[in-house]
C-alpha cells in the first residue's frame, strides 16, 4: 500500500505487475524484448494461469499454447 502511494498507483495494479516477477525468466523476455504486436496486446488477465503454474517448463508450454491461439 506504501509502494502505491509513492508511485501514485492502486495496490491492485502493484500487484498485477509483482506477479509477472513470478513468470520464468524465458517468458519475461519474450514478453518485455518483443515487437510483435500479438504478444503486446495479451492482456494480463489471460496470464494469471501461467503466472499460477508453478513449473518453469509448464508455464513454457501454456505461453506456447496461449500465443498460439492468439495468432
């Protein structure tokens, strides 16, 4: 709560972006390094299931299958 307010921004936004923290490394890559629009335009509510997936390799598999549906 702190945090949000020397940043101006709600808790609940705070946390939406800790939670990408929890994503492996390989994916936080992809997803800060690309260019590609599809990847750019997945809302966040649509990796709460990765995020959720404790297993780097799992969570590998679901980002493959979510950016496949999204093409």
């Amino acid at each position: 709560k702190q945090v949000g307010g020397w940043l101006n921004m709600h808790e609940v936004r705070i946390d939406q972006i800790l939670n990408f923290l929890v994503l492996s490394p390989k994916i936080q890559e992809e997803i800060i390094c690309s260019v590609d629009k599809t990847v750019l335009a997945i809302p966040e509510y649509k990796l709460r299931p990765i995020m959720n997936e404790v297993d780097w390799h799992k969570q590998d598999q679901m980002w493959r299958e979510l950016l496949q549906n999204k093409a």
